[in-house]
C-alpha cells in the first residue's frame, strides 16, 4: 500500500496520509534516496484538477486529489512496495507524483518496468476520469503521465536530485500532453477533410397526438480510428480551432442523410453555433439553392442554437435570426435551464422554440421543484408564442407529468433513440 513520508506525523494531527504535500515529505523522500542511491518518479499531470480548485475552491480541489490516490491504489497493487510514497502538488496544485525506491542494481526495473508502469497508470486513469472527476468536471478530460529515474550522485545534494526528477518527469508529462493533442488535431483533421461522419436523427414528439412532430439531426463518426462521442468530437473541434468548419459539415451532412427520407410534414432541426449567419451555404444567396439540392424548404427547417459558442453580441445576433425567419426558417434555444446564458437568450430571441435541458426533465415527476420550473418556462413560452420540448424524457412517468404540465412536445430515449432515416 501507497504512504507518505509524513504517515506517523500525519495521523498524529488527525490527517489523512493520502493528503500530504511535497513540500510536507520532501525530507522523507530525500532521507529514502539517500538509503537505496536510486529512485524513480512518476508524475501524473492532471489540469483539470486546478480548474476545480479554481471554480469551486481547495476542497473540492482536496476531494478530487484524494479520490486520485485511492484510486491509484488498485492499480498499483503488486507494482509498488511498502516504502514508495505518493504526494499532492507535486509540481504544482493540479499533480500527483509517486515515489518509486529500488536498488540502483534493478536495472531492468527502470529501463523496461518503469515506461509500462507510466503508460498502464495513465491509460487507467483515462479510462476512470469521468468518475474520479465527478461532479465537478463533466466533460472529457485526459491526464497526462511523465516519468524519470535518478542514481545518487554525491557531486549535487540529495534534495536537488529530486526535485530534477521531477522536473524531467513534469517535462515527460507535458509532453505526453502535447503529443497526443498533436495526434487527436491529425486525426481530427482527417475526418474533417475525408468528411467520416454520419449523422442520425432523434424524434421530436407532438405530446398531444403522439405523432412525430419533427427530427433532430445528431452527428456521429465514421472514421476507424476516432471512436470519439459528439461532445467529445465539437471538443476536438474547439481545442483544434475548427469549430466553425466542423459546425457548417455537420449542418451539410444533416441535410444530405436526411434527403428524400423526412416524412411529409415533419421538421428538421439542425443545430447551430450562433455564427451560421457566416455559413456559406446559409447565405441570402445561396440558401435557397443548399435547400433545393436536398429537396427542402425553409419552413420544413429549425435551426437550433447551441451554448456551444456565446453569444457576445444580441443585436446583431437577434437581427440575424429575423433574417432567417424572413426566409421561412424556425428558431430554436437548445439547454433552456442549463445556464443563464440560454435563459438570455430565451429572453432576447423570443424563439419559436424552447429546448428544455434535461437536468430539469430528469425525476420531474418526484421533483416539486422542477415541475415548477417546468410549469414557469411553459408560462413564459405561451405568452412569447414559442412552444416548449422537454429534452431527455427517459420514463413513463416523466412523460406523463411533462404531458400534464401543457408541455407541447418531448423527446427522449423513451420517445425514440436516434437512428437514420428510414427510405
């Protein structure tokens, strides 16, 4: 089991072991070095950890950290020994680092033992991220593993030896980090320019007839080498600075995946970043012909904005989307509930429709409080003359309590999970 130079200490004051600093064992690790003339440092470099800090204070940020070393402990389990140490705020808040003392005689421990073990912890610790890091990070994130070995070298002091270690570890990290942001943008990139994606469509529901009102249009990877998620994908998007491109492809594809297969009647909402005014496709002269080509009009179209991107500016935005209901298309916000945001923009837009975030829609029917939500948002859609869909209906029972609230329309996995179009 993993410890702390300071356990003895530690537990004298009433904390526990897992939560000591460097700066706390320092001595202890040096002291250890000293004994064995060799060590090795592995480093586990996790930003996300310094954004919770930064965002919901120390504790939070303790809670995660400490989440991290226990985590750590089944992993490690026949790899480390009763002496190795591990510490928080290695180099700096957001880092965990391990301790590893072995004679400097085991040379294949450090040679061959020591890469598998960086690269098992940081395959691990990926794939359990969403769990160490909930609730405070909801999106995808990846840690970072970097490692480094020392032999005592009576020329430098002990302590100076250590804290180059882990340095050069720190830098391996980082590097890591960069390197597989280097591969993700190239992957990314080749799906853009091969355009691998595909797109499916989710039932909108009329909760007065049962019939399928109108089809949203969900994009989805093709390519055999990224298996990413849609959030995972707009990410990658972002991170690599094409979310505009990749906003304009999936709004392309959306529309030739469902050409010749919407159902007579039925909408299609397509989701936009508040910057499709810019889309060439979507421009005054060219939109008649995009939608001509997939054998659509404008009314049969809903363009619904995301949170994705801010809207920094509400005029020019506002003034945009009257230009496309000049042109015949339907407006909707998406996430209504889910930030204030999208609330502003309820306000500002006054859409034809309103998508209710699904945090509010989850368990309404045991929840007094967001049936009252519910029940004001659809106050303030009828008196703006837009019409609610309650996003994420999952149950008979959310069904029934989102019907009895006058909710116009739903959509869910119990209402219909995403597929293609059928001919």
């Amino acid at each position: 089991m993993l410890k702390t130079a300071t356990e003895s200490r530690s537990r004298a004051e009433g904390k526990r072991p897992s939560e000591a600093r460097l700066s706390e064992s320092i001595q202890g690790i040096t002291d250890h070095f000293e004994q064995t003339g060799a060590l090795a440092v592995i480093l586990i470099d996790c930003v996300p950890i310094d954004a919770v800090e930064r965002r919901y204070g120390p504790k939070a940020q303790d809670k995660v950290s400490s989440a991290m070393a226990k985590a750590l402990e089944p992993i490690l389990q026949g790899i480390t020994r009763k002496d190795d140490i591990v510490t928080l705020g290695a180099a700096g808040l957001n880092s965990l680092a391990l301790f590893l003392f072995r004679p400097r005689t085991s040379k294949s421990f450090f040679v061959r033992e020591l890469p598998n073990i960086a690269r098992h912890l940081e395959s691990e610790l990926n794939s359990r991220s969403s769990r160490l890091l909930y609730p405070y990070v909801v999106e995808s994130t990846k840690f970072s593993v970097g490692y480094a070995f020392i032999f005592s070298n009576r020329a430098i002091r002990p302590s100076r030896q250590v804290r180059d270690a882990l340095t050069q570890a720190e830098n391996m990290a980082h590097f890591s980090a960069a390197a597989r942001q280097h591969a993700d943008r190239a992957l990314f990139l080749e799906l853009m320019i091969e355009e691998r994606v595909r797109c499916v469509y989710q039932p909108i529901v009329n909760l007065s007839t049962a019939c399928i009102h109108a089809f949203e249009s969900l994009v989805r990877s093709t390519s055999k080498n990224n298996n990413s998620s849609p959030a995972e994908l707009f990410a990658m998007a972002d991170s690599t600075g094409f979310s505009f491109d990749f906003d304009c492809l999936c709004r392309r594809i959306g529309l030739r995946d469902a050409t010749g297969r919407l159902p007579i009647g039925s909408k299609l909402f397509l989701n936009c970043l508040p910057s499709v005014s810019l889309d060439p496709a979507f421009a005054s002269d060219s939109v008649e012909e995009t939608l001509g080509r997939h054998e659509m009009c404008p009314d049969q179209i809903v363009l619904e904005i995301s949170e994705k991107e801010s809207i920094e500016n509400f005029p020019v935005f506002r003034e945009s989307c009257e230009h496309f209901r000049r042109l015949g298309f339907g407006i909707a916000i998406d996430d209504v509930g889910a930030g204030y945001a999208s609330l502003e923009a309820v306000l500002e837009l006054a859409p034809d429709y309103i998508k209710v975030d699904r945090s509010l829609v989850r368990s309404v029917d045991s929840h007094p409080a967001r049936r009252e939500l519910l029940r004001g948002l659809e106050t303030v859609a009828r008196r703006i003359g837009a019409k609610i869909i309650a996003e994420g209906i999952e149950t008979g029972a959310e069904l029934s309590t989102v019907r009895d609230l006058g909710i116009a329309y739903g959509q869910g996995f119990f209402l219909g999970r995403p597929d293609h179009l059928p001919l």
